[in-house]
C-alpha cells in the first residue's frame, strides 16, 4: 500500500541516525587507538566546522558531552594547581625528578594531546598557571591564596565555551604571575639573593675581595694539606668582620660558602678553594643547577684573577720598602766614605731587582686592566641588561630567561663558553705570572742574605760561628760542595736574577699573543681593552 514501509522510506528515516552513529563510530574509534582525551576532541572539533548544518550541531552536543571529564580535569589545573588524571588523557603530564628540578621538570606538556580549539598561547599559559598554583601551594607554602584568592574566584562562566575559557585563563594568568613573583621577592628575596650572588660570588664589593685575599693568603701560606674546612670557614668569617659585608642581610651571608672544589683532594692549594652559593628552597628549584655551576666557574677564575693581583701588590710593596732601604744604606755609606763588600754581587743582584719592580709595575696594569673591563664592562652592563628587562610584569620563566641570558653573557666572556674566553687565554699568564712572583721573592731572599753575609763580615768575627743553617746551606752551595758534587755551582744571585729575567719575557710574549687574539675580535668592548693595556705602546713597539 501507500502508507507500506519500503526499504528506501527506510533508508531516508534513518538517515540522520546513521550520520550520528558514523560520527560516534570516528570518535569510538580513537579512543580504540588509545588516543582518548584532547585527540578524541580535536577530531570531533574539526566536525563543529563542518558545512552540514546537522552534522555542525550534532556535533557540538557530542563535543560538550565529551569534553566534560577533560574540563574538570581542566577547571582542577587551572584553580588549584592539581592534576588529577588516572587515565591520562589531559595535555599535561605529572613525571618524577630531582628535588632540585621541582619546578623545569615535574611537569610537561604533551603536544600530542591537545585539542585543536586550545591554541598555542593559551596552552602556555594553562600550563603556566597550573604549575605556578603547585609551586605555590608545596614549595612556597601559600596554600591558603590559592584556596580563598586565586584564580577560582575568577570562575564564574561555562569554560566549556571557548571564549569563556580563553577569557578566565587570561585573567587567571597575569593574577597568578603577579603572586608567585610577589612571593618569590618579598617573602623569599629572590633579587636579594642575585645581588649577593654578584656583589660576593662575582667580587664586586671591593672591601669584601681584598680582605678575603689578605686574610686567605695567610692562610694559605701553611702548608697545603693542613688547610681544612673549617680554617675556610674562619677565614670568610674574618673576611666578612673586616668589610662591609658585615652589615648584610644574615640569610644572604649563610649562603655565602668558602670551600675546597674537590673535598677528597690531597693537594689543596690556592688552586682547589672557590666560593659558593647555596641557595634554600624554593629559589634552588627555580634557578637551575646549570646557571648556579656557571656562576662557581666564573667565581672560580675571578678569585685566582683577585689572588694573582693581590699578590702582585704585596710584591709591589716589598720591592718599594727594599727599594727605599737600599737608597739609605747607600746614602749612609757615601757618608761614612766606606765601600760595600758586596758590591760585585750586589750589581747583578740590583739590576735584576729593577728589572722586576718594572715588570711587576707593568703585570699589576695587565691585570688591573682585564679585571676592570671584566667588572665593568662585562658584569656590570650585563647586570644593567637584566634589571631593565625585569622591570615590568613578566613570570617566572621570562624572568628566569633573562636571568640565564645575563649569567651566559658573563660565561662566555670569562670561561669561554663555546669559544675562547679569558679563562683559557690568561691560564699561561697566570702560570708566569705566579712563577715571576715565587722567583722575585727569592731574589729578594737572595739580595737579604747577601747584605746578612757582608755585615757578619765586616762586623763582628765572634758571630761566626753563629752562622744560620740557609747562610750554611748557601756557603755549601756556592763552593760546590754540596751532597759533595765537587763541581762548582752556580751563583745563586746569578741564577735567581736569570729566572726573572726569563720570566719577564715569558710574561711579554703571551700578552703580545693576547693582544692579536683580542685585536681580532669585532666587539669594540675588547678592542679598548687592548688600547689600555697597551696604552703607551710598549707591547706594539717590541712586537
């Protein structure tokens, strides 16, 4: 009959069933793909942009249906910072790691999963604000705002709708930001702590370097095992009384730490002891173990900078106080009219003691060079760098960005980073250097026991036989009769003065070195420090 069923009456009654049933068919089938989650409502996203009507309005109803686990695991992120997903099928994924990488590594995204309608930016910032709430709530024990002030007072719209959702994580973003920042300075003084690191760590407190290197270069006369940790720790203690560094902040001076680099070395010598920085949660979980190593590197090379100049200038001091003795004891001998018994030995000793106060004068302007262009230049304008891009409102990871950017930039200038820097350009200078200043002391020694020798002999012949082991040792040595060699040795001021001598020109001939590689380099930073050291041109003239 007319009104009989047909199979295509059938067919058309069906038809909108059927569209639903293919629909769910695709999305039942990524979830068999074991795909569930943002890749199940990405692909049922793409069918809300579809051209049918019906198939644009089914969808929708599927996709709020389906999206409702995936919004509570959301609407629980985004106000509390927790992620409770047993199955997985949120974007962001909760991971173990070291205590010390709470916040770079407990959490990441998995890009996999998420769902087309979140776009890139807002994905950030989701798991931006999420983390930040974690961080809060365990690290920074702030549980009570993010319970009575974060961002669930802010949800007040359907976040299942896109633009209501885009609305309240905006919203969401910049307060929680603003907290965690706020918290990080005030309670936790986070930029307190940068500025110790680099007024300390980075020598840029002059009173504080030069009194740790008097009072360390004491101590670092005894012999190099009977240093330990605790002779350290009294020598930043008294380093610390003896400057202003007294008056800082008592948790800034906590962290200040002076150790050996190695603690089961043998040989601990200048070379072994560093200054550190140890940081307390939470700021140890946001600023990276990476960053804190470069700033000890730096550290590192900047004390054995500080000691070399330090050393230099106790050497400086000795040579003018030898200097002014000799001009009296000249003058007082012109008086009397009597001549110096010492006077054939006394000529190469004199000459080599001349040419040492001018090359220590010159070494003393080296260093003083590289260490103000390292102090002002380097350290200083990328610290001016840094407080400028953290002026405004930025969060915790554009803060660390600029933080790590300012921390490289002084790397890869004194370490060397991925090129050459001053560590390894200076560490033949440095070795010269330190020998220049262990053969000028001998020569002085030398120059003391020669004048010792002469007034004995001329004096008071009762005294002989109260002759000093070294004057003994040096009497042996000059005959040749020392462990009975039988050959006549050296002369001792013949030797020491041939030491400086070679020493000084060691010294010329890596800094003319230093002086091609920095003349090459385009930034004019280096090539003024070049015109500095070389100021007069007595580098360029002998080359």
């Amino acid at each position: 009959s007319q009104l009989g069923v047909t199979l295509r009456r059938m067919y058309c009654w069906t038809t909108e069933a059927r569209q639903k049933l293919r629909l769910m068919a695709t999305a039942i089938a990524k979830v068999q793909e074991g795909s569930g989650g943002g890749t199940v409502l990405s692909t049922i996203s793409t069918l809300v942009d579809d051209g049918d009507p019906f198939i644009q309005s089914f969808a929708k109803r599927l996709l709020k249906t389906a999206s409702a686990p995936f919004n509570h695991i959301l609407v629980s992120w985004v106000t509390d910072g927790e992620l409770v997903d047993p199955y997985k099928e949120f974007f962001i994924r909760e991971r173990e790691s070291r205590r010390d990488m709470f916040w770079s590594e407990k959490y990441t995204v998995a890009s996999d999963m998420i769902p087309v309608h979140i776009s890139g930016d807002m994905t950030r910032k989701i798991f931006q604000i999420g983390r930040s709430l974690n961080f809060l709530r365990v690290a920074c024990d702030d549980a009570q705002w993010v319970a009575e002030g974060g961002p669930r007072t802010q949800l007040t719209g359907d976040i299942s709708d896109t633009s209501d959702l885009e609305a309240f994580v905006y919203r969401s973003s910049s307060m929680v930001n603003e907290r965690l920042m706020s918290v990080l300075r005030d309670k936790f003084d986070l930029m307190g702590h940068i500025e110790a690191i680099r007024r300390y760590l980075l020598f840029e407190q002059g009173d504080f370097a030069l009194a740790l290197m008097e009072v360390l270069e004491n101590q670092m006369d005894r012999s190099g095992r009977s240093v330990m940790a605790h002779d350290l720790s009294a020598v930043l203690s008294s380093a610390t009384r003896s400057s202003n560094a007294q008056h800082e902040n008592p948790d800034r001076l906590s962290a200040i730490v002076l150790t050996f680099q190695e603690e089961g070395t043998k040989n601990r010598g200048w070379n072994e002891v560093t200054l550190t920085y140890n940081l307390s949660a939470p700021l140890s979980y946001v600023i990276p173990r990476s960053t804190m190593r470069q700033y000890f590197e730096v550290s590192h090379f900047l004390l054995r900078l500080r000691r070399i100049e330090h050393s230099l200038h106790t050497i400086w001091r000795h040579q003018m106080t030898e200097s002014r003795a000799y001009l009296r004891s000249e003058e007082l001998q012109r008086r009397k009219g009597t001549a110096r018994d010492g006077d054939k030995q006394a000529d190469p000793l004199r000459q080599a003691m001349r040419q040492s106060s001018i090359a220590c004068s010159e070494m003393i302007q080296f260093f003083h060079q590289v260490q103000r262009y390292i102090a002002l230049n380097v350290i200083e304008g990328a610290w001016g760098e840094f407080i400028e891009s953290t002026k405004e409102e930025i969060d915790i990871d554009s803060w660390n960005d600029a933080h790590s950017k300012y921390v490289d930039v002084i790397h890869e200038v004194v370490c060397g980073g991925s090129g050459p820097g001053f560590q390894r350009n200076l560490s033949g200078i440095f070795e010269t250097t330190l020998r220049f200043i262990s053969a000028v002391k001998e020569l002085y020694n030398e120059q003391a026991l020669s004048a010792r020798r002469a007034t004995s002999g001329a004096g008071a012949p009762a005294k002989e036989n109260r002759e000093s082991l070294s004057e003994r040792l040096m009497r042996l040595r000059t005959s040749g009769n020392l462990f009975g060699s039988g050959q006549a040795a050296a002369d001792p001021a013949t030797e020491h003065a041939s030491q400086v001598r070679s020493t000084i020109l060691r010294f010329k001939e890596q800094v003319k070195d230093i002086m091609r590689v920095l003349s090459h380099n385009t930034t004019s930073d280096l090539q003024f420090l070049v015109v500095t050291i070389d100021f007069n041109g007595t580098y360029t003239a002998s080359a």
